[in-house]
C-alpha cells in the first residue's frame, strides 16, 4: 500500500471565531472551531489546519485558548498558523495542543526561526506556509507575499519554498491568493512547479469549489493533500463525497471512509 | 487504579496523548525526570521531538529504563519514542535506550517525512488483527529496522521502502505511527494497550 492522499479543513479564526473571507477580505463568521473541528473529524477530514487571521492587537492571546480548546476535540492532527513569530511561539502553539505549526511572515522576515523549530522541535511539525500571487516578473511566475495577502516581498516563491525545506521544514502549505475564495479550482500550476522542485508534502489551499477540483490538485498538481473551506463549510460538498470521487478516481483515501462513505 | 506515566522531553504536544489515555481506572501523570517517570505501572514514551534532544533528555535514566522495561515494565513507545528503544540514529548523535537492537535510518522515500495515513501491513499482532486499526496517521522521517526481525508485528511501505509499524519485545509495544492522532480506531488502540498489554500486572500490584 501507500500513503492515502489527505483532505485538510481549513478553519480561519478571528477573535475566537471560525470566519470566511474571500481573498483574505470580507470576512464573517460561520461558528465555533472547537465544535467545528470536532465535527469535521467525525465528517472524515484527514486533518485540521487553525489559521489565526486576526488583524487586531487584542486577539494575540485568545489564540492560544483557541488552540487549546480545538486540541481539546480532537484526535487528528492540527497545525496552527497565523502570527507565530519566534521559537517561543512555536513552543507555545504546541504546548496548547498543535501538532504542527505554520510559520509564515516570520519565516521571510527571520529565516532562522524554521531553522531553530526544526532542530528543536523536529521537521515533521514544521510547516512553512507559503502565499504566492501571481506575477509575471518572478522567475517562477509567482511572488511570495506576506502579512495575509497585504505587502510583497522580492522573493520568488519556487526558491523560497527550496529555500524553507532546506532550512528544515517538514511541509509547505501552499496558498494561492489569486484563486482564494475563487472557487474556480486551485493555481495547478503553481502546485506543480513547487511540489515538482521539493521533497516534502505540498498541501494545497486557494480555489477548491468542487470536489473535482480537489482531485485535479492531487493528480495533476503534485500536491500532496488539499486544503478545503469554504465549499465544507457553505454544504457544497462534503469531505466524504470528496474522499468518494477521490477514490474514483484510483486516488488512495483512508479505508475507514471508503466504507463510511459508501 | 493504573497509574500511567508520560515522559516529557519537552519538545512537544502531549494533550491528545493524555486525553486518549485518561480512561476511567487510569491515572495520567505528566513528568520531565526521566528517573521518576519508571516509578509507574504503564510509561509511556510520547512521539514529538528530534532524537538527539530526546535522547539527552533520557541519558540519566538510560540504564535505569533499559532495566525497568527488560524487567517487564509494560511501555508504549510511539514514533520518536519507539525511536528511542533502539541503540542510536542517523538523525544525530546521541544514545537510543539500546532495549532493541538496531540503527534508526533514514526514511528512503519520495517524499519526507512520510506526512500522513498509511495501512498497517501483515498485521500479527493482537493489538491490531482482525481490523482493530488498518490506517493510522504517521509524521516521520526515519525508521526503525530492528537488528531482530522477530520484533516486528505489523508493517507499513512508502515507496518501497518496508520499515516496522509495530515491535514488542516483553511488555513493550512500539508504535512508527500516533495511535493518539489516528482518530477513533487509534483511541481504541491505546485503550486496548491499556487492558492487554499493561492491565493484568496492575492486577496483580
């Protein structure tokens, strides 16, 4: 056998809250991640990824209660991002209950913080996340872009995701800012150019809409596992109708939900 | 009442590993001195960490641990802590508990870590038969080839590379993958650690 290729729930969090925005924008909120991770796993999502997106001052400490009440569900894996911005960060974010922790700005403004995490904690629960935007004078075709979508950076995004998996990350979860929200399918190129230039699992995030596109990203997008939000939490699909055209299509999935499933 | 003890070297989430072993007759103790953590019925080597950190954090009780678990201390080691059973590894310097024999290596693989669920492969051990756990959630980079085959009691591939999911020797139970991240079947699987491999000693206590 081999590895199954993984559904991940995407859960923004704002203030305590699950939101939905489309390209980081026009947020409003649609429940509880504790209830809402719980739920997922129970629906078959392979794991949970908690993206802190607050902007305010004020939500910097409710996170890590955040976390810790969303580890409290589960019993799958669950990455934390959004402001993690030292080494210290990343002990606290797995000290309330992460599995992995998405270091994202603070990877670009002080490369050594995946470097030290990996050493310390172990590349498996290093995850670089990564946001590309599309444009047309980076080598690749895609620019890094930080601070949730809002300042760019000269990095190219296929050198600086070679760059983070040399420096020891364990995952690159790739976000496409162009097709978030979009719902028009994920960026494959820009899956395949990542996933075909490292060694790591590339997770893909921006654009599912249907499960076919969840699908497309896995076949011929080289990404590893998908990350899914808005289409699981508006009821467009569900994870194990994904997990079911999935299996269709002679992708692996979890034995388990196959069954569930069918 | 089984007091169960975790092993914490400070590099890590335990909470799911707690949360999964709290049943009602166990009791879960959390500790960072590796010398006080064999004063227990169950130890429980967690799986979160890098191996040359862990290892310096076990070296004072290295020959202590090695002794409790040959004399039949019943241990669940997952993933970095099934690891540490062994004598050392590729990651980086550092001496495993030597409890097995054999060389941690490298993952040889397309993709590392190996970030996912994965089948349990001839599965002869009882923990695991009869469909108890045939996927669990792995999220490692290396392996354990024990210099004993006769260890090994299920098996899991990636790329063709075959490595143990699972290893015994006397009452310990090493785990590749995270029973406590596999979701409901690996909840189980822990529960039934508890009842089979660890329960009749207390008993007896």
């Amino acid at each position: 056998m081999t590895r199954t290729r993984r559904v991940i729930v995407c859960l923004d969090a704002d203030d305590d809250r699950v939101v939905k925005g489309v390209q980081f924008r026009a947020l409003r909120p649609i429940g509880d991640p504790a209830e809402m991770a719980a739920r997922y796993e129970r629906a078959g999502a392979d794991e949970i990824v908690l993206l802190d997106i607050s902007a305010s001052a004020e939500g910097r400490e409710t996170r890590w209660d955040t976390v810790r009440r969303t580890a409290e569900q589960l019993f799958i894996p669950l990455t934390f991002g959004g402001g993690v911005r030292s080494v210290d960060d990343v002990g606290r974010a797995l000290r309330a209950g992460a599995d992995k922790v998405a270091v994202n700005t603070a990877a670009v403004t002080r490369p050594a913080v995946i470097s030290e995490a990996a050493a310390w904690f172990g590349a498996q629960c290093i995850v670089a996340s990564i946001d590309a935007r599309r444009d047309e004078s980076a080598p690749s075709g895609w620019r890094v872009v930080i601070h949730g979508g809002r300042t760019e950076t000269p990095l190219d995004v296929a050198e600086w995701a070679r760059e983070c998996v040399d420096s020891g990350a364990g995952e690159i979860l790739l976000t496409s800012i162009d097709c978030d929200g979009g719902r028009s399918g994920y960026d494959l190129a820009l899956t395949r150019t990542v996933a075909s230039l490292v060694t790591v699992p590339v997770v893909a995030s921006g654009g599912a809409g249907s499960a076919d596109h969840v699908c497309a990203v896995l076949c011929d997008g080289g990404a590893d596992a998908a990350l899914v939000a808005g289409i699981v939490h508006d009821g467009v699909v569900t994870v194990g109708s994904i997990k079911a055209a999935m299996a269709a299509r002679g992708l692996p999935v979890r034995g388990e939900i196959i069954r569930g499933a069918a | 009442m089984i007091r169960a003890t975790i092993l914490d070297y400070g590099a890590g989430n335990l909470h799911s590993l707690a949360k999964a072993l709290a049943m009602p007759d166990v009791s879960v103790h959390i500790t960072t001195d590796p010398l006080s953590a064999i004063d227990t019925e169950v130890l429980i080597l967690p799986g979160v960490g890098a191996f040359t950190g862990a290892a310096g954090c076990l070296a004072p009780a290295r020959t202590a641990i090695r002794r409790a678990l040959t004399d039949g201390l019943p241990c669940l080691a997952i993933c970095l802590g099934m690891q540490l059973l062994f004598d050392a590894s590729e990651e980086g310097p550092g001496a495993g508990l030597g409890f097995l024999a054999g060389r941690v290596r490298r993952l040889k693989a397309a993709l590392v870590p190996h970030m996912g669920w994965n089948t349990l492969e001839e599965p002869a051990d009882p923990l695991v038969t009869g469909g108890a756990l045939e996927t669990a959630y792995y999220a490692h980079s290396y392996v354990c080839p024990p210099a004993d085959p006769g260890v090994t009691t299920a098996w899991t591939m990636v790329d063709g590379d075959r490595f143990p999911a699972i290893v015994r020797r006397e009452r310990t139970v090493g785990v590749q993958f995270h029973p406590e991240k596999s979701s409901a079947p690996g909840v189980s699987f822990i529960h039934r650690f508890l009842a089979d491999v660890a329960g009749p000693r207390t008993e007896v206590s």
